[in-house]
C-alpha cells in the first residue's frame, strides 16, 4: 500500500479546545484531506507537534501530542524548545530525525510528502528527506494561508484568486465537505441567529461584521459568536447591546447545538488583499449544517459557492439590510437541499482523487 508522509499540526477534534494557538478550521480541514486519502487506499503517517504561543507567552518547553488520530494513521509527535525562531529548526530537524528511525517512513511505499502550510519548521523536513535521504519523494506543498515559499514539487492552493494567478506547478483545492451526521434542521428561535464560529483577528472581518450590524435596523436577528480568544472590544459591545452574544471557547457539543439552531451563519472575511490569499475555511464547516451563510465576496473564493452564499458589501450598510431582507425571505428548507447536492458533489474522497492520481499514485 502506498504512504504519504503528513506534516502539520494536527489532534484529535475532541482535543482542539485544550490548545488555544491550535486553528480548529485547519485541524477540520487538514483531518478532512487525511481521510481523503484514505479513502483512496494511501496510508498516511503524521509529523505532528502541538502549536503554542512563543516563550515567554506561552511555555517554554513544550510537550509531544500523545493523542490518537485513526486507527489507519500513524503519528510522530515532537516536543520542542518554543524559543523564537529556534523553534523552527528543533521542529522539523527532531520530525526529521524521527521520521527517518521509524520503519514506516524507511519503506520505498512512501514516495510523497504533504506539509500544511510552507513555514520554515514545515519547509525543512521535505528539505532534508529530498536531499540527504530520499531524493525522488515528491514535497506537495498545501498554501492555505500566506505565500508561495520554498521549492515544492508542486502548490496546492486554498485561494481560487493566487491558484489562477500563480504560474508554477499547482492544482486547486479549497476543501471538502467531511462527512457527518449533520442534515438541516429548521430553527425554533424567537430571533433570528446569525451563527459565527471562529477568531476574532483582523483577517476574520468579524468586528467589522458587528459595527456594521448594529448600524442597521434589523431588530429580527441576533448575531452569536463563538471562538478565542474573544476580542475586548467586542466583548465591551456585548455589555452594552442585546443584539450580540458572546459565548467564547467552547466544546463541541455547545457548538454544534449552536450550529444546528442557527437560522443562518456569517464569514465575514477581510477583502484586503492578503485575504485573498487564503481561503475561509470555515465555509466547510458551516455547510455540514446545511444553512444559508452570509458571506462576504473576496476573490479567494470559487464561483461554485456563488448560489449558497448571500453576499454583502461590508463597507455598506444597504447591502447588509438588503442581505438579510433576502435571506429572510428564503425558503431554509429548498436551500438545505441546495445545500445536500452541493455536499454530494464536493466530498473530500472526490476531491483527494485527482491529487492521488496526478501526484501520488
């Protein structure tokens, strides 16, 4: 059976919530790819560690992940010393070094090597396994965030805008939908409750989505948010209006209740251009739910999302009162099975395929 090597940091979705630098969305997403490959026959073995704010914000050692993923993927954890950029290189020299004692990564059925992002301590196992140990593995390089960096076989692009811009050696892919238990359900909620699950960074929009909010008037809706680290100053506005609600870091059985009674969830993402370059991976997992999402239109997004979104301007406040007026003249439940046959179409096995015929297999 073939193997392809997986560097990334990834845990167990139960485990997400006890590592607040740990991205949810990249630990759906990056899960979702793995079972992709899976699904088509590849083993797949992880290079892992537990990301954490840099010392003295965050601990100065920090422990190997010692958590299960699959019983069909193997994972190699490392500890580090999380000192600025020294981190970097005691991540990927001790993965390497680890990956190379271990029997599985000696084998001549690992030909290919998948990092999540081409950060430095990512970048420099592929490095040193196509220089010093295995000169034909081929390094794919998965862009969800940031810019090209270093010289990868091949880029696979999160951003519909940087893949058609790029000249190199690519493929496209945003993300699939996982496979779940999830199907719609029709809200009961007096308000309407607009859904956001995420971080409240610049690049998210989501303050922006809240200022433009309250200047509307649209007394049916009510805007929910759940992520860390929770911004003060959105926290300042939940003191003062009933219309937002914040909720913080919680488990995921708080966030899918929360998701499954949505009336409909919002990304609200920048539309600056660094935002172009990486793809709002959220989407994916909003879509499991089935609900409409109120979107922000960057070009980082694929047109086949153009009939499931309800677009708003953020720098508008008619566009977002003309959002909402439609959205809430929406059938949820003709949109749920939008919704049901765009999932269909999108899995993660469909979308991995073309990757493992092209570049793996």
């Amino acid at each position: 059976m073939k193997k392809v090597l997986w560097i990334g940091p990834i845990v167990r979705p139960d485990d997400v919530y006890l590592y607040k630098a740990q991205s949810a969305a990249a630990n759906i997403w990056q899960l979702g790819f793995i079972n992709g490959l899976l699904k088509n026959n590849l083993q797949v073995i992880v290079a892992s560690y537990i990301p954490f704010s840099v010392w003295p914000r965050g601990p100065f050692w920090v422990d190997s992940y010692t958590g299960k993923l699959d019983e069909n993927v193997k994972i190699i954890s490392t500890g580090y010393v999380n000192i600025m950029f020294f981190r970097e290189l005691f991540i990927g020299i001790s993965l390497f070094f680890k990956l190379i004692l271990n029997k599985d990564c000696i084998s001549e059925e690992l030909n290919s090597v998948i990092t999540y992002n081409p950060i430095l301590r990512h970048r420099i196992i592929p490095f040193l396994l196509k220089n010093f140990w295995k000169k034909k593995i081929k390094w794919l390089s998965v862009l969800a965030d940031g810019y090209v960096k270093g010289n990868s076989d091949k880029t696979i692009f999160l951003s519909h805008d940087y893949y058609t811009r790029f000249k190199g050696p690519k493929s496209f892919i945003d993300g699939g939908i996982s496979e779940s238990k999830f199907s719609f359900i029709k809200p009961n909620y007096q308000k309407k409750v607009l859904v956001y699950a995420g971080s409240q960074s610049k690049l998210t929009g989501i303050k922006d989505f809240i200022d433009l909010f309250l200047k509307i008037n649209q007394k049916d809706f009510e805007l929910h948010i759940f992520g860390y680290p929770s911004d003060p100053e959105i926290n300042k506005i939940c003191y003062i209006s009933d219309k937002v609600k914040q909720f913080g870091f919680v488990t995921d059985e708080v966030l899918i209740s929360a998701c499954e009674n949505a009336f409909a969830f919002v990304s609200p993402r920048s539309t600056n251009d660094f935002a172009n370059t990486t793809f709002p991976s959220k989407l994916l997992y909003y879509l499991q739910f089935e609900k409409p999402i109120v979107s922000t239109k960057t070009k980082t997004l694929h047109p086949k999302f153009d009939h499931l979104l309800f677009y708003y301007d953020p720098l508008n406040e008619e566009s977002l009162v003309n959002c909402l007026i439609k959205l809430s003249n929406t059938d949820l439940e003709i949109h749920a099975l939008k919704v049901k046959d765009f999932k269909e179409q999108n899995s993660w096995q469909s979308l991995v395929e073309n990757t493992v015929r092209n570049d793996i297999s």
